[in-house]
C-alpha cells in the first residue's frame, strides 16, 4: 500500500477534518488497516480474506460521505462516489451497475498516470525546452543589436526564457490533432476511442498552430510524457490498485431498501440484486482489462429514516456485516465544524476574501450565534446537518463578498455577535415566527 498508517493514526488524520464521529472513524480506520495486515500475509491466507463492508447509518449532512471521501485521500487510494438511487431508472437496472467498477478504474487510472508523469515530468521538460527555444532563438536572433556578442545574447535569451519573459510570445508549432471519443449506447457505460481502437495503426494527423510559448509548452509537455510512459503498464497497475486498495461508496442505499407493502419493492428488491454480485466478488470488463471486485471495500450510507438496514435482502446485509450509526449534530458540534478543522469554512471565506484585501475575523460570540442560528433553522426546518452553516455562512457574507475586490486598500472586518444578529435577522424573525405555527 502507498501509506501505512496504524488505526489511531487514520483516525488522527480524519480529525483534522471531521468533527465527531468517533464510532464512524473507528470503523473505517479498522477497515482500512486490515487491508494492510492482508497484504502481508501470505497469498494462500490473503486470497481467502476479503473486506469487512460498512454501512453508515444518520441524517444528511453529518459527515458520512466526507469520511469515506478523506479515508481514500490519506493514502491516494482509488474512490468513487455512486447514487443507489441511479440503478432504479428505467432501462438502467440490472445493467448498468457495473459502470461503478468502470468509475473506479477510471479513477485508478488518473492516479496512476498522474504518478508516472510525475517521476518522467523534468526528463520531458529538458526535451520540450529545447524544442521551443530552437523555433524561438533565430526569432529573437534576428533582432539582436550588433554590439552585442552572440554568446552573451545566447546566455540572456535562456536566461529570459526560463524566467517566463517570452511566456506570451507567439510561435508556430508541430502538434496532434486529439482523437475524438465516441459513446455507444446510453447506459453500457463504454466509449470508444478512435485512437485507442487504431493502436497505431493510423496516427493522428499533426497540425501546425499558432499558439503563445506558454500553452505551446503545456502541449508539448502532454505529448512528451505520453511518448515516455508506458500506457500497458500504467492500466495494469491502475487495475491491480482498484481490486486491492479501491473504494466505492455507495450513498442512498436506503432508498433502494424494500418496504413492506409497497408498490416499489419489486423494482428495489432487484436493484439490490443487481449490485449484489459486485458486492459478493464477481468480474467485470472495462476498456483496461479485467477486474475482480472480491477485495474492493464497499462502504454504503443513508438516513434510514422510513426504512432499516434489515429491510434490505438478507445476501446484501450479510455482505456489509459492521454497521456504524452516527451522531447528529449539536450546537457544541457546529461551533468545532466553524473553527476546528482544516478546511474550516470559517478559514475558507477568509482565504477567498484575503484574495480581495478583506480581513475577515470571526470573534467567539458570533461562532456561537452562527452555531445557535443553525440549531434552530434545522429544528424547525430540514435538517440538513453542517450543510446549514454553508447556506447561514453565504448569507452573512454576501454583502462583504459582493462589494469586495481586490482595487481596494486592505480593510479588516470583525465579524461579532451584533454583526451576525444584524445580518441574519431576516432568518432569525423567519424561525421565531415558526415557533407559533401548529
């Protein structure tokens, strides 16, 4: 594995973007360490070892997607993110599902590719740098002054090059055209590249473009590192990192959970028939080859306000045996989400607005109040969990937001209880009036 960290590392991590949650964080900590104790066991033990999934159980907005999503960050492990609700479309059911495994090689693949370019990047710089300083030199050279020594014309005019000074220059350069893909039938989930399908056989035509120095390197960059790197190898690994290491999280399962005495079930029951075979371990052709989902970690969510996870077809339930419920969200909780983590949206607003000379500062009293705002409007409203503060947060702002832009001087702007009171008074009136309404 890319990264190996112990449990209470993972979870660590996961707190500095996640607040609460400990039994959710636990959870996949454990699950995502034991794909670690598999690898280095041997391959007879290994094979017969396959993930423990998890269903994440609790309302929108506490933090079950963002867990998965940062679980696959820590160690740059494949991911993809499907709607279970997407598979009960008409023309879709019993067909599609398999295009989850083709989102997560997809996902593998850039990953994998983006590694490789990463290790060849500077052996395809020299290249491209010398392909563009030989169109741009004699067009420079032909205006050089003839007191000046040719040498140090030489050396000034690299020196100006890898300084950017000729970035939006304009030269003529050698490039491919890009092979167009094509989709075949909405739903199959494959596309065809003409390039792909060729192999070779017909290379795409090359075009002479006008273009500044500075794209000219970015394409000719791209086109480097395609002649460097071993495609064959790169979707060998891509496929071997989704079977071993991927993640797909499958959010809304309980929308697809059979109720009893409902016109529905038919058609829910077998979308979870559907997906039961991917979940199980089965096979399924992609445009990079063969891929075996038997080690894949499937962590599925929902609210399970109107069903239960026992409502789901037992085979299914059997394939996700640890089943975590998180926590709503309370005011002490907001006030962490505000301040605590990394992304903070608090921290957010005052990098965006820095950009334009505003200095946000956000004292205590007005975290509280934005904490008790959010409370209340997911009390007497839906509840939409932290995704409240963005909508209060966006409000309180917009004027600062609106009028800010970066001609102005450097102003600093206090945001204060009075402040907030003051600017959200229209919400706060909104929901004091609620609380009269039968």
């Amino acid at each position: 594995m890319s990264n190996v960290m112990t449990c209470k590392e993972i979870v660590k991590n996961l707190d500095n973007f996640i607040v609460g949650q400990a039994k959710a964080k636990r959870a996949v900590a454990i699950a995502l360490r034991n794909r670690y104790r598999r690898s280095r066991l041997p391959k007879e033990v290994s094979d017969e070892i396959t993930p423990k999934n998890i269903i994440l159980k609790g309302p929108t907005g506490v933090g079950k997607t963002e867990i998965a999503r940062r679980l696959a960050k820590l160690v740059n492990a494949p991911f993809v993110k499907v709607e279970a609700t997407k598979y009960t479309e008409v023309g879709y059911v019993g067909r599609d599902v398999e295009s989850m495994v083709r989102d997560l090689v997809d996902a593998s693949v850039r990953i994998v590719h983006d590694e490789q370019i990463e290790k060849i990047k500077d052996k395809a710089s020299i290249i491209v740098d010398k392909k563009i300083t030989d169109i741009l030199y004699p067009l420079k050279k032909m205006n050089k002054p003839e007191d000046v020594d040719t040498e140090i014309f030489r050396n000034q005019f690299y020196n100006d090059y890898k300084a950017g000074k000729f970035d939006k220059d304009s030269i003529d350069i050698d490039v491919r055209e890009q092979p167009k893909s094509m989709n075949l039938l909405d739903g199959v989930g494959a596309e065809i590249n003409i390039g792909q399908i060729m192999g070779g056989i017909i290379k795409a035509p090359r075009k002479m473009k006008r273009m500044t120095v500075e794209r000219a390197r970015e394409i000719l960059l791209e086109e480097e590192c395609d002649k460097l790197i071993d495609q064959d190898n790169i979707n060998k690994e891509a496929i071997h990192r989704a079977e071993q290491e991927g993640i797909i999280f499958i959010d809304e399962i309980d929308k697809i959970a059979a109720k009893k005495n409902n016109g529905q079930d038919v058609s829910r029951e077998g979308v979870q028939r559907d997906i039961l075979p991917i979940v199980e371990g089965s096979v399924v052709n992609t445009k990079y080859g063969v891929v075996h989902t038997d080690y894949i970690l499937f962590i599925a969510a929902g609210a399970f306000h109107i069903s239960s996870v026992s409502d789901l077809i037992p085979e299914l339930q059997g394939r996700f045996p640890i089943q975590v419920e998180l926590d709503s969200l309370n005011k002490e909780d907001f006030k962490k989400i505000l301040t605590v983590p990394q992304n903070a949206i608090t921290t957010q607003y005052q990098k965006l607005l820095a950009v334009d000379n505003v200095e946000l500062e956000f004292t205590d009293d007005a975290i509280d109040t934005i904490a008790g705002i959010a409370v209340d409007e997911n009390e007497t409203s839906e509840n939409i969990g932290a995704r409240r503060l963005q909508t209060i947060l966006e409000a309180l702002l917009e004027d600062i937001s609106f009028n800010a832009n970066d001609n102005n001087p450097m102003v600093k702007v206090v945001i204060d209880k009075p402040f907030v009171l003051n600017a959200m008074q229209n919400m706060i009136q909104s929901h004091d009036y609620k609380k009269y309404v039968l």
